[in-house]
C-alpha cells in the first residue's frame, strides 16, 4: 500500500511540474517528499474499514496538496525581497557610471559617514547561514520524530484491531453470556481508542510537514526560520504524544482480552 502511494504522489509531483522555492536542500526536501507520501498512506489506512477498502487515490488531489504545503508563496516572497534588500546593488555592475561614483577601497560610507568592512560582512553572513543551519536541522529532526511516531501509531493500532478481531472469533460461540459480550465491547473500545491516536498521530505530522517545508524554504531569514522549526518540534510532540496514548490502549486490550 505505501509503495502505490508514494509512487502515485512522486507521479503527481512530476505530472504538475512543482518547484521548490529558496534554493532549499534537495536532500532536505526529498525527505518532505518521503513524509508525505508517508503520511497520505497512514491517513488512508486509517480510513480503510471504514470506507470498505482501498480506493484509488485521485493524483490531482495530492498534486494540490503537496503544492499546498510546499509552495508558501508569501513567505518566499518575503525571504527574497529581505535578501535583495538586504545587499545593495554593486558598482562594478555599471560600468558606464563616471569615475567619480566609483566605490572606494575602503570601508562603505553610510550618512553618519560609518560603514562596514568586508570581513564584517562575511562575519554576519556566516554567523546568518550557522543559524539557518541549526533552525534547518532542528525541522528534520523533528519531521523524524513525526513521521517514526506516526508509523508506531500505525503499527499499534493494527496490534489492537487484530486483538479485537481474535477475541470475537473466539467469543463468537458464547456471545450469548453477558461477561463475554462486555468483554468483546471494551476490547473494540479500546481499538476505537487506538485508531483515534494513530489519526491524531498522522494529523500531527501532517502539520509537521507543512512547518518543516516552511522552515527549509526560508534561506534567508534564521529567525522565521528557528520560528516554524520550533512548531514543528511542537507537533511531533503531539505526534509522539498520539503515538503513547495508541501503545496504551493496545496494551489495557491484551489485557482486557484475557
């Protein structure tokens, strides 16, 4: 099942041609890719019983989606134009302009006839590009957490639907006392209570991919983009959060089912 859908997502993809935005890593955003994919298949299995099965998956819908999260045209647009803001145009790039607007060899004049050197510059663009990087890595840790999460949410909830699916084969010949009957109801119940985390778990990391995504495309800003790395690591929390509750109510099926 998951193979078909990240291979119907890649397709959807490649199909509406979509871009990433701010020069944000390849590696970094195949990750994004690989989470979506993901997560699209969990939500489906989540919904499986209840829809009578898979169904197939429109690759219109998910193009959309991943534009969705991936485009946040705004924010790029805001990134952009604080970089070119950012560094004013270079003389040498007017070369009809008379000598007596040259740039000096010294340090740039600014109204209070003070300006930086290059070193200081550099200074800034590296001390810049170290906090890009930390905010960069905290938001695929964190996608890491969700997505682990998500799957262990998955994969509890599976335990408790064939915990309950064995405790009413077994029970189907003595339905009729009432101490089986009340049995089987928790038993479903608390498989009820599992499939509920695993899709709060699958929800949290969609919400994680959508910050992550927002995180990597900022390449500019370290402050927004620290701002969306640390709500993502907020989600997958909530994700691993999910994920506990779905390996308790696994767990208290055993043992009712005993």
């Amino acid at each position: 099942m998951t193979d078909t859908v990240n291979k119907q997502v890649t397709d959807a993809v490649t199909q509406t041609a979509t871009s990433i935005m701010g020069n944000a890593p390849a590696q970094s955003m195949g990750m994004v890719y690989q989470s979506m994919a993901h997560s699209i298949s969990l939500l489906m299995q989540n919904s499986v019983s209840a829809q009578g099965g898979m169904q197939q998956i429109n690759a219109a819908v998910i193009a959309s989606a991943c534009k969705q999260i991936l485009a946040a045209p705004s924010q790029a647009a805001l990134s952009q134009a604080a970089a070119s803001q950012a560094y004013p145009p270079r003389m040498d790039n007017y070369p009809n302009l008379p000598p007596s607007v040259d740039k000096p060899d010294g340090p740039s004049p600014t109204i209070d006839g003070q300006g930086e050197t290059n070193g200081d510059n550099k200074e800034t663009q590296k001390n810049t590009q170290k906090q890009l990087d930390e905010a960069h890595k905290l938001a695929e840790h964190s996608l890491k957490r969700a997505m682990d999460a998500a799957k262990q949410a998955a994969d509890y909830d599976s335990e408790a639907l064939k915990v309950a699916e064995d405790m009413l084969t077994k029970a189907s010949s003595e339905l009729s006392d009432l101490e089986s009957q009340k049995k089987v109801k928790k038993v479903f119940h608390l498989a009820r209570e599992s499939t509920i985390a695993s899709q709060n778990a699958s929800a949290a990391l969609v919400k994680t991919q959508s910050l992550v995504s927002k995180a990597l495309l900022n390449t500019s800003d370290p402050e927004i983009a620290t701002h969306y790395a640390i709500q993502a690591e907020h989600t997958a929390t909530e994700a691993e959060e999910a994920a506990a509750q779905a390996k308790e109510a696994v767990k208290k099926a055993k043992e009712a089912a005993m």
